[in-house]
C-alpha cells in the first residue's frame, strides 16, 4: 500500500513524464506565425532579451538547432538548464516512489 506521500509522487512523475508530450503536441502555429505578446515589444517597440525564447525552445523541441539559435541565442543556455532541472525533479520524485 501506497503512503499519502508516495501517491503524491506518483501523480507527480506521471506529469513530470507527460509534460514533454503534451509541449511536443502543443499547435505551433500560433507560436510560430501568431502575433507577439511580449508586452516589452509592444509598449516600447523593441524586442526584449527573452523576446523569441518561446519559439527558439519549440525549434529545438523540434529539431531545428539553427531555426532556434536565429529566434534567441539564449536558448543555449536555457534549454540545457531547463533540461537539467527536469531530469533533477524527475529524479527526485522517482525516488520518493519507491517503496521502502
């Protein structure tokens, strides 16, 4: 039988496991054609440092590196760090799962 804590794990790695699937079957029409919401671009008429990221991280999503790196060369460094604290969190629910 599964704690109350081991149960609120489990739910945890089943979204911590589904939510690249669901970013991978998000429409990218509108990310990728839509009109910016960057309120930074549309009060001052200029883009801001994380202008492009959203579509940067959905080109590498989908394999396209150079695609990405024209929409912010940030992503560089982002995509690996968000990656990194996925696999961390990922980790750390796996383990409270387990039964002792």
């Amino acid at each position: 039988m599964l704690t109350a804590t081991q149960s609120r794990a489990v739910c945890k790695l089943a979204v911590l496991l589904l939510l690249p699937i669901a970013l991978y079957l998000v429409p990218t029409d509108g990310i990728f054609n839509g009109e910016s919401i960057c309120l930074f671009k549309r009060f001052l008429n200029t883009e801001c440092w994380g202008c492009g990221m959203t579509r940067a991280f959905f080109s590498l999503m989908y394999g396209r590196i150079g695609q990405a790196w024209e929409y912010n060369p940030l992503i560089t460094v982002v995509f690996p760090l968000l990656l990194w604290i996925w696999c961390k969190e990922l980790w750390q629910t796996f383990k409270k799962t387990r039964l002792s």
